[in-house]
C-alpha cells in the first residue's frame, strides 16, 4: 500500500476500522485467546485513557495499539499490558514497530514504567517487532484456556516479555526494559 503512515490517537470513530483489525487477529489464533471483538463501550472500559494509538493511511487504520492495566491493584498501577495488532495488507511494512515505539512513549509520558506483552510463540513478526524495540523474553506460560482452539485448548504456551521504562540504557539492569515471568 502506498501512503505515508502516520501514528495518531484513536478516535472513538476509529473503532469500526479498529474492530475489523482485531477480529482478524483474533481469526488468526496466534494474536490472542479472544474469540470475539468486544463493543467499544466493553473496550473502552477495559483501557487506559491513554496510549490508544492507530497508525493511519489517509483514512485507513493501518494497525492500532493500547495499554490495559494489569491489575486495579495500587501497587500495579505504573504496570500495562499491551496490544499491538497490524492490518494484513500493512504487515511488514514496520507499521507494528512504529505502533509498538509510539506505545512505549506514550506510556513514559504516563508514568507507566513496565509494560507486559504475552506472545504466543506461533507469532514469529511479533516477537521480533517486540525484541527489536527492547524487548526481552522473560520466560513461558502455560495457560489452560476453555476457548475453543482445538489442539491447544490446554496447556497453550505463550511467551512472556517485559519491559520497563525505568533505566532504558541499562538493559542488563534487572529493571531496564527487562522481561521478567508474569
């Protein structure tokens, strides 16, 4: 696709475009347990006010990415899980990068200090957009899940990364844009 990509704030009048991309991240089964793309109003609810960003072609949503908060827990509250998901046409293009780098600065701006991703290891592009941003892999969970995925119903792996915002240049620090086991 030809046009330049730029990273906005979503729009509640993105959602639709928004919703499209997510349901067929969703279809993919390595993006996300979700069978289904909630009503904005469900998603609005479940996200930060903030760091709700889409990367925008004209007046198509290339791809979008937003924070959640891991917990309503206090001591959590500096702490996000992230989505990143990119349109099928824009994949390889470094749109979920430029997503993924405006996500992580948008959330210093926040006072979030530690962003969560959970990859499953099936999504080879996310793992690398994420490791190519400072990301680093902490470890692997095995999630039983009920939804319906067949063979990995059960015991499903997913691959935990971590990174907080705290000590960017010191990526041997353990609190450096370091992934730890959720």
């Amino acid at each position: 696709m030809n046009g330049e990509i730029l990273i906005e704030a979503m729009r509640p009048e993105d959602w639709d475009q928004v919703r499209k991309i997510y349901l067929r991240g969703i279809a993919t089964k390595n993006a996300t347990f979700e069978i289904s793309a909630p009503s904005f109003a469900v998603w609005d609810r479940a996200h930060f006010p903030f760091a709700r960003l889409v990367a925008r072609r004209g007046e198509t949503i290339a791809g979008w990415a937003a924070l959640s908060p891991v917990s309503e827990r206090c001591c959590y509250a500096g702490v996000g899980d992230l989505s990143v998901y990119v349109a099928a046409d824009s994949r390889g293009a470094g749109t979920g990068r430029k997503l993924l780098q405006a996500l992580i600065d948008e959330s210093e701006r926040h006072s979030i200090w530690t962003l969560r991703a959970g990859i499953f290891p099936e999504n080879v592009a996310s793992l690398a957009v994420h490791r190519s941003c400072g990301f680093r892999e902490v470890g692997t969970s095995c999630i039983g899940t009920r939804r319906p995925y067949g063979r990995r119903a059960l015991n499903t792996k997913s691959t935990q990364f971590y990174c907080s915002n705290r000590c960017r240049n010191s990526c041997d620090s353990i609190n450096a844009r370091t992934i730890s086991a959720a």
